[in-house]
C-alpha cells in the first residue's frame, strides 16, 4: 500500500451479544427552513436519542486495525 493510505478499524462480532440501554427520550426536530430539503418541497427532520451499549460476552466480539479505507 501506499504511503497515503488511510486506515481504521472494524468491530466484528456477534451483536445479539450486545446490551443497549436507551435513556431518557426520543427527540424529533422538524426544520422545514433548512436550504436544500426546502427548496426542493421536503422537510429536513432529525431524530436524537442517547444510548449506553455494553457486550454481555466481551469474546464475542473482537476489532480489527490497520483496515485499508
């Protein structure tokens, strides 16, 4: 490879393994101003929410480095 090659990582796993706890709500954000969904007659609309996830088996899963992006 290349000198300007551009790397991260990759989780793989098993995610049934995986325990998501959501806390507190779920908010929607309607911008119907936001410039190009606008002027195209569409709506821009954002969803939030907070999550903690947790591996209920940390074998299960495992991450690989130096992936080539």
């Amino acid at each position: 490879m290349g000198k300007n090659t551009t790397t991260g990582q990759i989780i793989l796993g098993d995610f049934s393994e995986m325990i998501v706890g959501q806390w507190g709500g779920i908010d929607v954000l309607a911008n119907q101003y936001a410039e190009g969904p606008y002027s195209r007659g569409a709506v821009q609309v954002r969803i939030l929410t907070t999550l903690d996830m947790i591996p209920r088996r940390a074998e299960a899963f495992t991450i690989v480095n130096d992936v080539a992006l």
